[in-house]
C-alpha cells in the first residue's frame, strides 16, 4: 500500500482552485467587458438619437426667412418682438421711439 501524501493532496487542491478562480475572473472581465461596451454603443446611440431630434432647433436660420411674412404682419411681429424682448431682458428699455 502507497502512504497517503497529504500535503501533495492539498498542495493540488490549491494549485486547482486558483485556477478555477483565475478562469472565472477571465470570464467576468470578459463579461463586464462586453456588458460595458454595449452599454457605451447604447448611450452613444441614443446621444445621436437625441441630438438629430434637437438638431432642427439649433439650426433655424432667421436671415433665411424673412421674406416669408406678408408685409401686414410685420409689425405686429416686430411688436411681439419687442414685447419678448422686454420681458426677457435684464435691463428693459422703452423701445417706443
């Protein structure tokens, strides 16, 4: 009968289990590697999403338009113009001259 080496035994076991530990680390960086990258493609698609939806906002052009309304209206149109601008500025002026 061969004696029993038990140190060898348990030398084995922790040579076993520090490489099960290693391969399920490997896994999970892998995974949290993934589940970050898709997560970044999200955003970044949805940012874009976003910013095409905003885009027509920031980019009316007034010097385009101007001709575009009958000449009854614009002085109603100046008038509300002025009006907004007299509610919204911070040093409001008369702007009847």
């Amino acid at each position: 009968m061969y004696p029993i080496d038990i140190p060898a035994i348990e030398r084995q076991a922790r040579e076993l289990r520090a490489a099960e530990i290693q391969r399920m680390n490997g896994l999970f960086a892998e995974r949290t590697h993934l589940l970050t990258r898709l997560a970044a493609n999200t955003a970044a698609a949805g940012a874009h999403a976003i910013s095409e939806m905003l885009r027509p906002l920031f980019s009316w052009d007034p010097q385009a338009s101007s001709g575009l309304l009958p000449a009854g209206f614009a002085p109603a149109v100046r008038r509300l113009n002025d009006a907004a601008r007299t509610l919204f500025s911070w040093n409001p002026q008369d702007r009847r001259f």
